[in-house]
C-alpha cells in the first residue's frame, strides 16, 4: 500500500492550484454569471485561459486533445479545479461534460468521435445528457423511462419531455436515452440546434454552477438516423451505468475541492474575527467544528482515492461509487453547513464565497442518485454477497 | 396541566389558516418580491387584506390598535401566519417591527407611541433594528458595540456603521443601539429620512423573506435630541434583552409555520410520486423521514408552547427563550432539509416553494445569536444554578 | 393552555423525590441485586418503605388500593421514581407490573381482580406478560404469534414458547398471548405455580433493573378454565394495545427520571473536575453537552406532558404513544451517552451510578417497538390522514 | 497512488482469518472469563495456539521474537484479529502490552529488553503502564501528573496512587510515570511483585475484554534504581507520545475487528429473521443500517490504512493519529450501536456476541484522549498551521 503521488502528479496538482488561484478566482465576482451560471463568453475566456495553461479536458484521451488523466490524477486535479466554482467549466470537466467526454470516449464510433467529441475536447462545444423526467417519468428510478424511441425506416422517432437537463440551453449536442418498444432503453446522439428539439424553459435552480442551467427538453417527432444511436441499440441503461459510476465520481472530486474552500474559509475568518475575548477559533465549540471539518474533508478524500484506484483497475464500482458518492456529498455538505455557521452573517450573505457553495452543492445529495437509492441498492449487494459466502461455505 | 386552547383562540387560529390559503398564498408567485423581499406596493396590498380581514397587527396593544394576544395565543396564530412567506408581512408581525412593536410598548413615552407606534401598528410605516456591526463590533458577543453616542447640548451625536440591518430600505424609523462614553449602551429612536443616515447598501442574503432585506448603515454625526432616547440613558443592554427574549420565540413560531408548510409538501409529493414500483411515501426510508418531521415539528411546537406560557406567567425566560431558539431552528431546519431531500429535484429548484424556504430559514440557526452563543448561555446558568443548590444544600 | 401542576400534585412530587433521596438511593448498592435485578427479599423491604410513605402502586384505582393518578399525575410522580433504579420497584410502577396492572383494571373480571389483582397492587405478588417468542415467532411484529390455545372441554390447552418474559422468574402470576384456531389472539390469566410452565432460564441481558429479569417460558400443555381468560376471546391483538399505549408512555416517564439522574451526575462532577486549568463545565465542548443534555430532557418530558394529558381526555394515543416513545427512548439515550462522555473514566466503571443507567437503558430503544417500528407505523397514518383529508378536500 | 497489499501481507491476513475463526473463537464462551478479562491460565492457552500457529506478538522486532511488521501489515492484521476480543490477548497484541513493547523497543536499554521486553514477546509475561490519576491528577489533561518520584541517592522513591490501570492485576512489571521536582515527567519501570506497590482494588468496569481489568495501584515509597529509569529522566511527556500515537492508532484496528463483528452478525441475524412479511434485511430500514454500517467501517479502514501508512514514512502523526482515532472510535461505535438495534433483543442479550461488543467498545471513545481532547488539540493545529501559511504568504 501506498498512498504517494508521483512527482508528475504532484507538480500538475501544483499547477492546477496555482491557475485557480490566479487566473480563475479572480473572475468568480465577474459580471458574465447568472443563475443559470456562467455565460458562453466568460467560459470561453476561462476554457482559453486553461487551454494556454496546458490544463484544457485533462481527463480526455491524448487522442482527442486531452491528458489522459487516470482516475486517481483525475481526483487530485479535479479537487484543486474544483477549489473554484469556475474552475471546473475553465478546464472543461464540468459536468455533464465531463462525464459524456467519458462515455463518447468508451463508446462511440471514430465518425461520432470526429464529429462530436474532438471539438467538445478542445472546449469550442458543450453537450447535455438527457435521461431525466417528469413525474410519472424516469427519476430516481430510471426504468420508469416513458421518452420512447419508435423505428420508422432507416430512422427513429423520438418523443418525450426531459427536465434537469443541465447545460441544455447552449449545448451543441445531446445525448438521449429513449425508450424501445421492447422495453429496453438507447442512447441518441443529436445536434441540438434542430426544431424538433424545443427548450421549454429553464428552471429555476438553487444552484448557479452548471453553465447553461437545468433545461426542460421537449422532443417532438426528433428523427434520428441509425448512424447516430450511441453504442448498440438497447444498451442505454448499460451505458448510464458505464457513465455513472465514474461521474458520481468526478462529482465528488470536484465538490470536495468546493468543501475545501468554504472550510478555508471559514478558519480565516475564525482566526481573525474577536467575539467574548478571543478570536472564534479559539472558542472550542468552534474548533470543535473545524476539527470536524477536518475529518469530515479527510474522509471524502480517501474515498474518492480508494474508489479512482479500483477503477484504475478495472473494476467497475458500482458498489464502490454509490458508497462514495453517498459518504462524500454528505461529509461535503457537513463541512459547508458547518462554515456556514461558524462565519455567521458573512455565511448567509455575499459577503463570503460560502453562501454561494451552500446553495450550489445542496442539490448534490440528490442528483445522480439520492442517498437514500444509494444506500438501498448497497444494502442489496451486501445481502446478496452474503447469501453467496453463506452457499459456498 | 392543560393543553386545549379556548375556543376563542382556536377560532381565531381557524380564520387565519384560511386567510393564509385563501387570500395570501395566492400572492406568493406575485413578481413585486425581490431578493430584498416584498416590494413596499405588494406589502401594503396584503396589509389592507389583513386588515379587512380583522387580522392586523394582532400582538399590540387594543390601545395602539391590536388584539392584544397572549404569548400563547401568538404561538398559535403566528405559526398559522407563518404557513406563507408572505403572511407574517400580511399580518403586520414580521422581524423586525414585530419585536420593534414589542419594545415600544414596553419602554417608549406615551408621545413616542403616538409618534412612531401608533401608525406602525396600522400598517401604514416600518422600522428597522440597528445593533449588528461588522467586525470588530458588535455581532454575536453585543459587547463589543462600536456605535458611539456622544452627548452635544440637549442631544446625542451618533457616529458608527451597522449592518444585517433588517428592513432598513424603506424603514419609516430606527431603533439605534449606541455606546456612551461610560461604556454603557443607550437606545434612540430616529425617522430614517435624515440625510446623516446613509444606506451604503443592501447585503447580498441567501434570504429573500423580509421586507426591505438586510442594509448597511452609517451614521454620520447623526443629532438626537434626548427626548427620543428610548426609555432610560445606559440601559440599552437590558433593553435588547427584553426585546430579545419574545423576539427570539416569535421567530420560532413563525419559521414552525414555513417548517410545516415543507412537510406538507413533501407528504403530498411523496403521496403521489411513484418509483421501484410504489408511491414514494410507501418506502420505508421516505416513511422515516416524514415521521422524523412530525416528531420535529411537534417538538418545536411543544417548546414554544412551554415557553409562550412561561412568559405569559411573568417570567423573563432568557434561559428557556435560548433553549427554545436551539431546539426550534434546529428542528426546523432539519425539517425543512429533510423535505427538500424526499422532493428531489422538486426541492432544489422553484418547482416547488420548498426551495425558497430552505434558502430563507438557514440564517435562523445564526441570527438572534448563533446556536453556539445560546448553548454556552445554557451552560453557564445550568453551572450556576447547581453552584447554588450545592450551597443551599 | 396551562402547564401548571396542582398544589396537590407538587406535594406528592416533593414526597416522592423526598422519598427517592432519603430511603431508596441509600439502597443501591445493597447487595440483594444481581443481573436479574433486585431481589424477592429487596424487593418487598423496599415496598414496606413505599407502603409506610404512602406511595405504593399509586396508579391502581382507590378501590384496589392505589392513589388513581390521572396520567399527568403519573408522569410526574414516575420520572421522580425513576430517579433511582430501585425506585420503580419500590413503587409498585416497574414494567410489566405497572402495565399488567392497567390491564387488569381495564379488562379484568371482579372475580379475576380479588385472585389477582388486589394482592399484587398491595406489592404482595409480582406478574409477568408472556407475549414475545424467539424467531420464528412474535417480536417486533406481533401477528407472528405462534403459541397456541386449542379449546378443550371448557378449558384451553396452551403450547409454546417465550422469552425475554420480564419478571418471569419469581412471578406469581402471567398474562399469556396466544393464537387461537382461527387466527385470532386471546389473553390468558395464569398462576405461575404450575408445572406446565417451565422456565427454561434466565436470559443474560444488558440490563439489570428488572426484577426477576428476563425469562424464556415453555408452556407445555398448559390448561386453562375458561373463566381465566382475560377478557373476551379472540381480542387478545386490542388488548395488547389498551396496555401497550400507556405502557410505554410509563417507561418514557422512568427513564426520564434515569437520564436526569446520569446529567445531574455528569453535571456535578465536570463542575468538579479541573482539566487544562478550569473546571471541566467551564470548557465550551462539555457546556454545550450539558445544555444539549437539558434541551434533550426537556423535550422528552414535554412529548409525555403531552401524551399524558391526551390520555387524560381520553384518546387512544396510538400515534402520540409511539410518537413519544421514539422521541423519548433516542432522547434520553443521547443524555445518558452524553453523560458517560463527560464522566470519562467515571462513566464506563461502577464509580458513578451511570454506567449501570448505561447498560440499562440500551433496550429501551427496543423493547415495546423498536424505533423502526414506531416510525414505519406514525409515516403510514400521516400519509392515511393526508389521504383523508385529501378525499375530504 | 496503490491500495494493493504484498501477496505476502494477504497470505499473512488470510492465516490470522482463519486462526481466529477456527482456534480462537470457540474459546468465546470459556468460562475462565471474568468482569476482568480472560484469566491467566486462558491466555497462556490462547498464546500456546497463537505461537504454534506462527502468530504471536507479530508487531515486535525479529530481534526480540516478533515478526516485525510495519503499520501498515499491523492494520491488516490487527483487524483480523480483533474479530474476537479474545483474539489480541492470543496474538499477545492487547492493550496495554502492545504498546508497551513498541515503548520498550524504542526507549529501552539492552539490558531492559533482555529482562522484560525478551519474556514479554515470548507471551511469558504482562505489562501495565502506570500513568492515569484518579482527581485532583493525571486524566485527560496529563500536565495534572500527580505521582512523585524524589531522588533519593542512586535510587527514586516513587509515591503516589493511579486508576484505571489496565492490566494491573497479574502483570510482572510495570511502566511508571512520575514527576520529577523539577516538574518534568520520567517513566521508570519496576517489577510488580514489590510489597511497595499495592494493588488496591480492581474497577468495576463496563467493559471485559483487558486481561486483568482496570486496577487501582499506590506507590508507597517504591524505590527504584536509576538504571531502572526507561530512557532519560525527564522525557516522560516525550515518551508518552511515542508511545501514544501508534498506540491509539492499533486501538482502532483491534477494534475496527469488532465493529466488522457486529455487523456480520446483524446482517446474518436481518437475512434470517423475518418481520412484517419479508427478512428484515429487505425491509429499506435496515437495508440503510447495513449501508450505513458499511459506510462506516470502510472509514474506519481508510484512515487507519492512511495514518499507518505515514507512520511507516517515518511521520509522528501526532496529528493524524488524533483524526484516526476520533473518526474511528466514533464510526465504529456507530456500527455497533446500529448493530445492536438490528439485532433487536438478541443484541441486548447474550443471544449475540454484540452485546459483549457494545459494553466492550464505549470506553474507546474516551481513554487515549477523549473525542473531545483529540478534536480541541486538532483545532489548534489546524489554526497553527493557518497562522504559519498566513505569515509565509
């Protein structure tokens, strides 16, 4: 066992923070943000900047223009990115980019790649995954997908309404799950800019993070060709699987980079600011919390290392990814509630970068799978591993 | 022992439940609300139907216009005007005039009431509460009180910065807590429409429930004439306290109100959404946390309650008012994160108004003290009070 | 609303605090105790105390020759007696007894009641409540009762096995559950005398405050006469939640009594005991301990004023009981962990009395309903009231 | 980055598995077992197994008769072993002994170790280590030192009473921390069997897995030869911590060992036992308690894993040793908490092993430092190091 970094891997960690630090935190008060996060032209500014800094899609293949980070660089890089809520979409492994750059990686054909990932790599696209739906459609439980795919000729016709789709408004391409007429599910690829591609409205999110927003999708007789499903035909729940695990991942990485800053926070301002004689950090009720925050930032950590080693592998982590995308977006959100309180007023106001992380990250207890799925489907597993060692003794 | 409430009272609780549904609720998509809550046109609208419907201002005095409740009847009746966001402003019984009122009656002259109470207690004005200061002043520890008054003649000069000020745009009149020179506070009242008052800005809050926001105050050679001293020179600690006290409990009511409201809905969406074959609700790891919320919210009932009778008997309740304030604005909060959990990405977004009063409620657990300043104020007395017995005994 | 306590009610619980204090804490350390709690010869010098003081089994009706405390009665008087360990024992209130009692004078026949019930409310004889059975059989969910009454001639053959029967060891008499033919439940009455009800051992269980422990029961061709069956036939499954609603609300009352007892320990030795240069109560981590300690028995005790008085009126309390329990049990567990935390050392050895309050009162959390249970059943009546109310709407 | 273990660790934890399972627990149930501990004639048994199967003392030096492994082939193996709490008194790796050797290897002169370390490793012989006070002395503040040891010629004369000294009773020699007139600390060491040294009483303790409980001992003017003194007079702080770090740190692998324990045993006790239709295991309840177990110990793991790991780099880990300890004492506790609800009345009998575990484990959390030491002395490095990264920047 070892838990040391190369020396490459520590000198590209140290690069990461260094370009958050100075090229990317300075625009986190830039104008050129919305609630549906931050515009074409500030991610083009900042995907520029990453691109001269050598850290543009570090997750992608060399092939396609990336620097075919392993999962464990993935996790020590994205975590620095991450420190910022723009340095993900500067290095342009903001979901659900970064995670669809993964699956057309693993799955699409050379034309596909070509047409849709090398320039998505070089930061000039983005895309959207379009899976989920409006009740009674596919939330937390995918199987109840009612967008179907219906075989007309050389073709498919799909239909169906999206929502949550994040980054749909501005993507240049979809990725679609549809329901078959025998039931199974398949991906889609599309261009976006098609009139049977309508963008309802953008929700109203308590996130701001996720360039272009959370979309709802309305697909109106979409023609697709053959050429243009993803993978096989009735792979799609397959396929989200191949996606998930990784990118409930990346998540965590990223999250944990954001979880970082807010307790950073939070010690500067405990150290500096007096209250009853002393400084709040030395008041133990408050250290007790930065202890805490500690620990609880230590944990994420070494879940996340544990898990990227394991998919290193080969290993498919199923199990793996649920316990730490459960673990993590729940230490993560101790950390920032924790920073919230101990910076007081400054924690619910701008007056901190904390407010914003809070109302960023609340979600991530609940998309890719809420903790609750998370731990039921582990609590399957460890029922069935058990019924098997109990068959075999 | 007793817990029925008279029938009076219930009636009472009844016509505001359906003042609430029928006549306040339907203004919560009203677009006159900002990030600095309800604009002063939409509050006067809701007012006037307050008042229409005998609703107004219910915790004054009949002299100065009220109904004059009991801290038990404003238990129940602020907890049914806080269902709605907008209701305690329909009702005239928002933070801070709520508490301002409470004070005024309390220690203002009979011509400051007419001045400053009368037609605040009318709807017609507003008020704002100036104590907080940045760092170093006064925050969690009042002590440090950085706002000097300074005697000239007949008059007081006040020069300092205050900020969290709630209400502060568009207040009608301030309650300012200064320092004198012999280090003891004095509270003075002030029309806001004078040019040595300066509103430098409105905060940046996570917030969006009160009226007017949260400013930032500088007083700039301010001139007081002695005669709007707020009751006696030097006591503006005790003051605070017996504002405080009833404050801090009028918050719990109110915010049992918004909790409920987040159980509510999410007891109806999980009633209807389906997944893995069943209504949400019909999952036992769902079914845990709506039993969670009932036992929250009854646990914050039971306290406000307890404490509402408590000083309905005389007593000064610091100690129970703290305890009350832990209990209920943690409850609450649980509550209401626990709602935005089984709502999924209904909770995290405007689909649902789950979302708004998640945002809203998280400064609750700060302001009026933090949980860590009431739990050592809990401690100290809890010492003092066994010191005591020790020595009796 | 009022939670005042009559001058009567105060008194008694002045005299039973008194009564605690002075004649049963002296006996704690009495060595007629073993894991299978006080003994036979403990147990009746400690009810002559009770008797002589006037406090003997005062919830019985006068006429069986109790003091027929109302339940709010009760709840003061049992949390007192719960002060000590021993307290509940000398009192006549110990579980099942307590509830055996309740049950008995709810159902029984006069005839039953002079057999039984008299000689036990004057502490002369003790009872056990044969229900629970290992797996296969009746635990957390009731209906998988699998002892059997067969009718025969007019009598009742029982077989069968139970265990965790608390106070089966030195009982006098039992309440038996049974399954009859068709399905249903019925309660039988039984001396414990014969030799068709073997106790196969006593259990080794955590706790040791139970007089008599818990023992595992075999009924091997018990009869039964008819006339001994405790109420009607085939109503076995309702009675069992006429004495379970109370029941429960009584324990919640003794253990309350229990964890104030492990907080005024843990109280008086860290306002004692100097670490790191002032008393351990001075450090804000132990302060914020004994305050979450207060708000914790605060509510706990509220949850059953409540209950109580509901039962007073004469409601069934099936929610409210289950609700409190669970309130109640987590509750005052926390204070007594909390307490073991600030006892250190003194906490987990016999140097303090709460080690053993420890160890006790684990199983509370379990026994009547584990907290699972109680959960699942208080989310589906919330979600069936919200479904009436929507039929209703 | 690596998370594999040398097929050599693998075999070595595969045999101490199997040893365990097949020679170590069928002695569970063996009455030589007292409140106490295993006795003396079980341990030499246990060792006898542990030394034929190649096991016994792994931690010592070569030199000494150990097998030398790193901390990192420890938290393997350790683990391992603690799955019976009678496994570490097997491999002669219980506390206090183990950290005793790892004290006396490094401090100890040749002579020393021939005498006491040689005989130790062998399993011939116990250790305790003589440094807990009752008050006004030594507990979690150890600055409180209240023993004395006054020079007297060649010789110290050592007085003073200790508590809380595990293994106490039967060991053949002990380490003994003492303050000079200086007002420094000196360890000596000094054979048991000196009518100087007076076994007082053994506590009545809640837990029962140390090999000779917990003792009271007084020094009564023990005298002890200069060359007796372990390492040189004044370092006893210095030493403490030596000793300390690694020592919390295999507490927390032993016990890691029981908290897997209790959560096979549960979930073997869920998959059997049915309730309300189905296995409890099924029931999403539990299924989150099995999650939630497993969440937990694979934490534990993963900061155990980290800390031994820095330890094998040549680090102190003051800090670290503090985290791990904590995050540990307190999942694992969960886990056995969680378990022992799971198991319902099995797991607050003797039905199940988890009874023992749970009485056996709530100490954890308080000796080696208190949760709430461990979190206040990471707060102030934690400010620590913010204050020097400020002054650097």
């Amino acid at each position: 066992m070892n838990f040391e970094l190369s020396a490459e891997l520590c000198a590209l960690r140290d690069r990461t923070r260094q370009f958050i630090a100075e090229q990317v935190i300075p625009y986190e008060n830039d104008e050129r943000q919305s609630h549906h996060g931050p515009s074409e032209a500030l991610r083009r500014e900042l995907v520029a900047k990453a691109q001269a800094a050598g850290l543009l899609t570090p997750h992608a293949s060399p092939e396609m223009g990336g620097l075919g980070l392993s999962h464990i660089a993935k996790a020590v890089v994205f975590e620095e990115a991450g420190y910022s809520w723009l340095g993900p979409t500067a290095l342009n492994i903001h979901a659900p980019d970064e995670g669809n750059i993964h699956l057309m990686e693993e799955v699409a054909t050379p034309a596909q790649k070509e047409r849709w990932l090398r320039p998505q790599v070089a930061g000039q696209t983005r895309s959207c995954f379009a899976m989920t739906e409006p009740s009674p459609g596919a939330g937390a439980d995918p199987s109840m997908l009612t967008t179907t795919a219906v075989r007309d000729g050389d073709d498919y016709l799909i239909n169906g309404v999206k929502w949550f789709i994040t980054g749909a408004e501005g993507a240049d391409y979809a990725i679609i799950m549809a329901r078959m007429e025998d039931g199974s599910a398949t991906m889609f690829l599309s261009d976006m800019d098609r009139p049977e591609i309508i963008l309802e409205r953008n929700m109203d999110a308590m996130d701001a993070c996720f360039t272009g927003g959370h979309g709802v999708l309305r697909f109106d007789n979409l023609r697709i060709p053959a050429t243009d499903v993803l993978g096989e035909v009735g792979k799609g729940f397959r396929y989200a699987q191949v996606r998930l695990a990784p990118a409930r991942l990346t998540h965590c990485m990223r999250w944990l980079g954001q979880a970082r800053r807010a307790h950073d926070a939070a010690l500067a301002y405990t150290r500096r600011r007096q209250a009853f004689g002393k400084p709040l950090a030395e008041h133990e009720g408050v250290g007790f919390m930065l202890a805490d925050n500690d620990m609880d930032l230590h944990t994420a950590r070494l879940h996340i290392w544990h898990t990227a080693w394991l998919l290193d592998q080969g290993e498919k982590c199923n199990f793996e990814s649920s316990r730490a995308k459960v673990v993590c977006s729940e230490a993560q959100w101790r950390v920032v509630d924790r920073s919230v309180q101990m910076l007081g007023g400054q924690g619910v106001t701008g007056e901190s970068p904390v407010m914003r992380i809070f109302t960023d990250m609340r979600a991530f207890r609940i998309y890719d799978g809420p903790s609750e799925v998370h731990r039921w489907s582990m609590a399957r597993k460890l029922v069935h591993m058990a019924d098997k060692a109990a068959e075999g003794a």
